[in-house]
C-alpha cells in the first residue's frame, strides 16, 4: 500500500526512495510483523482466556499432553494479523504474485478457523471432538488448489507456461506437462501440493513451538528464492529462470517470518497459546503457494524435509499397522509397531526426549534442510 501511495516521492530521491527497495520493504515487513504479534498477542490471550477458548488435545498424543488442555488456541489469529498487516502496508497491492499468496493463505486459514471452532462447540457439548468433517476439509483445500492451479494454467502470470514447475539441482530444465499433451495434470499437482503441506504443517504443530519455528525458517529460505528468482541480474548469474514480478513474495515472506517469529514468543515451551488449525493451515497452505508460484514444488520437499518426514510417519504407522492388522492380527500389529506414536516428534518424546529437546533437534534439522535448499542454487 505505502509504495503505492508514496509513489511518486518514492521517485523523487528522497527518504521516501526506500520504498523502491525490495530488501528494505522485506525487512520492515519482518519488523512490522514482530511488533503486531507483541501487540496484538497479549490482548488476544485475555480475549481467549475470557472466553475459555481452550486446546482439544488430540487423540493418541503422549499422556504428558493431557494438561494442555487448559492453554487458549486458535492463536492463528495472531498469525494471520501479523502477516496481514505488513503486507497491507509495505508490499504493492497490485502484484498478482502476492494476491494469490495472500489469498490462498486466508482461504486455508478460513477452513482451520471453522475446524477450530468446530472443535470447540464439540467439546463444550460434550461430544467427540472431530471438527469439521474430515471430507469437507479436504473438499475446501482440494477447492483452493483446483483455483489456483487453473488460474495459473489458463492465465499465466510469467513468462514461463502457466503449467510448468522446475527441478533443484538442474539448470535450465523446465518440466512442461504441455508438450506432453496433458498440461491438465498440473491442475491435480498444484492441488496435491498445496493440500499435502497444509496437512503437513497441521501434523507437525503437536510440540510447542516446533511448527512455528519450523516455518519461520521455510518462509525466510523461500523469500531468497523469491528475491533472486524475481531479479534479472541475479537469476541470470545463478542460471535460474526468471520470474517477473515475483521479488514481491519476498516482503509477503519476510512478513511471514516474521509472524512465526513473533508468534514464537507467546508459543515457545510452555506455551501460552497454540496455534490452532487456524493457524497450522494458513501456514502450510502460504508455504506451498510460494512454492507454486516460484515453480518450486519439489524444492519445497528439501526446505521443508522436517514436515514432509512426518507426515510420512504417519503414512507408514498407518499402513503398516493395517497390513500386520489384516495378516497377523491385532494384538501383533499393537505390539509391532513402526513407531512408539506418530507423528515423528511424538515418538521421540516416548524415547525419553524432553519437548523442548525434540523441538530444538528439530528446528536444527528445519535449518540444515533450509541450508541444503539455498545449497542448490550452486549445486546445479
């Protein structure tokens, strides 16, 4: 907005010539996110405290989980103002790259909000927490990627096809489904992505502060791409397709970061709130729309190796569990399982790991992941 309004003392060489800079605006977009969290935060716990919005402790989690059932949630909220507001404020309103990022991440955040109110009304009327039916909240995420894919398919808004995505690690190969005939595949791609992370994220959020942390590091990682690949000079030395218009996420990133960070202080162990799946969904689904729109899909798999490794647990406790299930019965699939509890940080608190050594081990595995990812942009 402010680049916007101030445009044209913007060009005439006064301080208000920063506002050209994307590296300024990125940083002021962090800083502005950190000082609406410390605002914002400290009213939104009375809030939810006053209104004993307390956290639904899922089924299956360790028993040391039971006495967090008394900490507010849905302090996605705070999220979503602390990301909101900066880009309100220091990003061009008018970038079809941060559009679609923002609205993605509202959607996403919608469908966790209603969960998580859901869950509330549940638990006060005494019935089973589920939420929102399982099918309609992939209905609303499948909804959003469908959307999007077929806005990028039909109207693309680079010069690269609309339907298109990259590898890491190799230069100048551009995967075209088009030329192949069935550029409609990246219509159910984008879907899978954007669907996958966003239950990636919401599996991870189960230790304090660990899923806060952890996208703090992704959104940042993913802003230098996003700032490199939307340069002419830089993506040309690096040997990286460019994308104009696409150094705009970097400020949408930088928010982000931001965000967590801010929202870090309040989540960080012990927590005095949760995020909710307000929260975890926004996030994941903000993460895979910048991945989308950097044509970076499987790079997110690197930078994001921590949330796809536990997702994967999941998927293979349950599996296996049912396959020893169906051949050897049940009292052998309880005894032989793949982990002591999924997701992956569940099970290593049964280990003996302390949460707060669980979630600092992972946050260093989250930056290693982050390193390797940025590693890629040489190693081609």
């Amino acid at each position: 907005m402010l680049p916007i309004f101030l445009s044209s003392w913007a060009r005439s060489g006064s301080l208000f010539n920063l506002l050209n800079y994307i590296t300024f605006r990125a940083a002021a977009a962090f800083v502005t996110a950190l000082i609406v969290a410390f605002i914002v935060g400290p009213w939104l716990l009375d809030q939810l405290r006053k209104r004993a919005v307390h956290q639904v402790v899922r089924a299956g989690t360790p028993d040391s989980h039971a006495g967090k059932g008394s900490t507010p949630t849905m302090g996605g909220i705070m999220i979503l103002a602390a990301l909101l507001i900066p880009v309100l404020l220091w990003a061009r309103l008018d970038n079809r790259y941060l559009l679609l990022a923002c609205g993605v991440t509202l959607w996403m955040g919608a469908i966790g909000f209603l969960d998580d109110v859901l869950k509330l009304r549940q638990k006060r009327a005494g019935l089973k927490n589920e939420g929102l039916v399982e099918r309609y909240k992939l209905a609303g995420q499948f909804t959003c990627g469908l959307a999007l894919g077929l806005y990028l398919w039909l109207d693309p808004i680079s010069t690269l096809p609309g339907a298109s995505t990259t590898l890491p690690f190799i230069k100048w190969v551009l995967l075209v489904p088009a030329s192949a005939g069935i550029a409609w595949l990246y219509v159910p791609w984008v879907t899978f992505v954007l669907t996958a992370y966003s239950n990636a994220v919401n599996l991870t959020d189960g230790l304090d502060g660990l899923a806060a942390g952890l996208c703090a590091t992704a959104a940042i990682t993913l802003g230098v791409f996003a700032y490199l690949m939307g340069r002419v000079d830089t993506s040309a030395y690096l040997n990286i397709f460019f994308l104009r218009g696409a150094a705009e996420l970097t400020v949408f990133c930088a928010a982000l970061g931001g965000a967590c960070i801010g929202f870090l202080w309040f989540n960080t162990f012990p927590a005095q709130v949760f995020m909710g799946d307000t929260g975890s969904l926004a996030l994941g689904g903000a993460l895979g729309a910048v991945a989308i729109l950097l044509k970076s899909e499987f790079l997110l798999l690197i930078i994001g190796a921590v949330f796809v490794a536990e997702t994967l647990s999941v998927f293979l406790q349950r599996f296996v569990f049912k396959w020893r299930k169906r051949r050897h019965g049940l009292e052998y699939a309880q005894a032989n399982r793949v982990f002591l509890r999924a997701p992956l940080h569940h099970h290593f608190e049964l280990k003996g790991w302390p949460e707060t050594q669980v979630v600092v081990r992972f946050w260093i595995l989250g930056i290693l992941c982050a390193i390797l990812g940025v590693a890629t942009l040489k190693l081609r």
